[in-house]
C-alpha cells in the first residue's frame, strides 16, 4: 500500500446510499484513498460498486454519513459549488463506452472536455494526442464510435475521460465482456496510468487482474459493507474472505462416492472454465498462486 502521504483525496464515514428510499446500495462505508493509491473495489454484482464509483465522482450525494473529495463536502460539488474544479480533477470511466461516446468521431469524444473547458485549439490538439497516444489509439482518432471493436470503444472511452487530464481515474468494470488478448492489452494501459502516478480507482470482480492493477483492495460484500481493505496478496490468499463476498464459490464433488471441494471463480463453470468464453481456467484452487499475480 502507498504510504499516505498529503491530504487524502477521499474521505467517506459511515456513508450510506439508499435508491429511491428504499433500495440500500452502500450501508455505511469508511474509505479514505491518498494521492497516487492503486485501489480496486472488488464486490459481487450488487454490492455497490457503481454506486460508490458514482459518489467518488460527485454525481450523487451521500444520503447519509459524512463525504468529502478533494477537501470539498461532495454534497456541495454534487449542487455545483466547486464543481468544476472537481470535475476537471476527476473522470469516471462508464462501463457502457456507448455511454460515455457520442461523437461522430473519436477525436470529437476525445476533444469534448477539453473543449467544454475553453482551452485554445493547440492545447486541446495536444491533450487528444497525449490522451490517444496513452490508450495507443491514434489510428482511430477518425473512426466513428459505431465502427469500433468492444476494446477500442473502451480505450476511446477512457481517452475521452484522460484528454481532461484527471488527477483521479475511476473505472467502472473495465474488463467486462472484452476477449482475453484486448483485456490484458486494456489492463496493462490501466496499470500504466497508475505508473504515471495518477490515482487510479477500478470497481470489478475479476479477480485475476487485481494484482496488476492493485496496491490496495477493497471489498465490498452483498451487504454492501466494507468486508476487507488491505493488500492484493492478503486479499486475494483469503479464501474464505472471497467465498464469504460471493467473488469464488465452493463446488462440491462426488467422485465415487468421494466427496471435496474447491472453489471456483463465481462466473466459472464446472468444467473449469471461467464464463468469459476465453478456454483458460479461472481461479485455481490454491489461493496463494494469485499472490505472484498473472504474467506482467
Ligand atoms: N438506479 C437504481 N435504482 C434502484 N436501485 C438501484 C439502482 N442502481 C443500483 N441499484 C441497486 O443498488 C444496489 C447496488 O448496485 P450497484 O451499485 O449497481 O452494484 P454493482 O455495481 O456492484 O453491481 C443493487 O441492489 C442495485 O439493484
Ligand atoms: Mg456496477
């Protein structure tokens, strides 16, 4: 874990998030995150993620507890006082990229923030070519949205967010539903960003990526609490832990008529595969094999 060092950039007590008065997606949840932290929330469909990804980014309040970001009380940004700052300083990542582009081209999606923030037309080429040049997408700058494969639209959509030049980078399941080749390609540029010291906050349940985009993990349980905040190895060597937050399962066995078990990747079927349709095996059995993390 980083040392923290400076004024944290996120500070959340005791926060809770209810839908529409009813429908409780965050129920008290402590978070501090420091400059330059590589965080992961790590949970189950319908932990919260997204919705904890939504308050980082100052577009919904707290409906109770205590937040403040970048030393501004979020219920303020949210109403618009120092919004634009904070908006400049922190760039959510949708996990829908047709969300996020609505251009007719990439470079008019890339171009947008930068335009909305009234920058003279050198320093908006620059901020495309720097924000394309990091997602190795210049080549498509002039590709409509429509025209791009699943991992482009990402990596376009993540341009678009990077062309404000955020301090903070939050993801919203980045990997999801990208073929294996395009999702390490995707998690490496994620790493990079990291290592260029930005603060970089990913929601996900893919557990295999944690320790390449991760110095911290938080993980968020299907009562949508903080179940564990700690170390990529310390989390992900806690077997119990992952099964306790639905993230692997544990499969029972009966081979003539001896029965184990192991646990499975909660999205891996029983031959052993994971459900990405990859032909690779999910999570191993021995928990402690993740400490060292996939090949980098
Ligand atoms: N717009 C919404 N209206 C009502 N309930 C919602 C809405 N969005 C999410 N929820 C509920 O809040 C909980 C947390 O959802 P979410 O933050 O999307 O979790 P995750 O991203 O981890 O899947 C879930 O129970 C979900 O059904
Ligand atoms: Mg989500």
């Amino acid at each position: 874990m980083t040392d923290p060092v400076g004024e944290p950039i996120f500070e959340l007590a005791g926060v809770r998030y209810v839908y529409n008065d009813r429908q409780v997606a965050l129920d008290g949840i402590d978070l501090v995150v420091h400059p330059g932290e590589q965080v992961v929330l790590l949970g189950a469909n319908g932990s919260g993620k997204s919705t904890l990804l939504k308050l980082l980014d100052g577009i919904i309040a707290p409906s109770s507890g205590r937040m403040r970001a970048l030393g501004l009380e979020i219920a303020s940004v949210v109403d618009g006082i120092g919004a634009f700052r904070f908006h400049r300083q922190v760039g959510l990542v949708f996990q829908d990229p047709d969300i996020q582009l609505f251009s007719a081209t990439v470079l008019d999606d890339v171009a947008f923030g930068p335009l909305q923030l009234g920058l003279p037309a050198a320093d908006v080429e620059a901020r495309c070519d720097e924000a394309l040049g990091m997602m190795e997408i210049r080549h498509l700058a002039n590709r409509a949205p429509f025209e791009l494969s699943g991992g482009e639209k990402k990596r376009a959509a993540i341009a678009s967010v990077l062309s404000l030049r955020p301090d903070v980078i939050l993801l919203d399941e980045p990997t999801a539903a990208l073929d294996p080749r395009t999702k390490w390609v995707l998690v490496n540029l994620i790493r990079r960003l990291g290592e260029a010291g930005r603060t970089v906050i990913t929601a996900t349940h893919e557990l295999d990526i944690v320790p390449v985009i991760a110095d911290r993990v938080v993980v968020l349980g299907e009562d949508r609490r903080v179940h564990a905040d700690g170390t990529p190895a310390a989390v992900l060597g806690n077997r119990d832990l992952l099964i306790a937050a639905n993230l692997i399962h544990e499969h029972l066995h009966e081979h003539g008529g001896v029965r184990h078990s192991h646990p499975h990747a909660t999205d891996e079927s029983h031959d052993g595969l994971d459900g990405d349709d990859d032909g690779i095996p999910g999570i191993t059995p021995d928990a402690t094999a993740w400490t060292a993390g996939p090949p980098r």
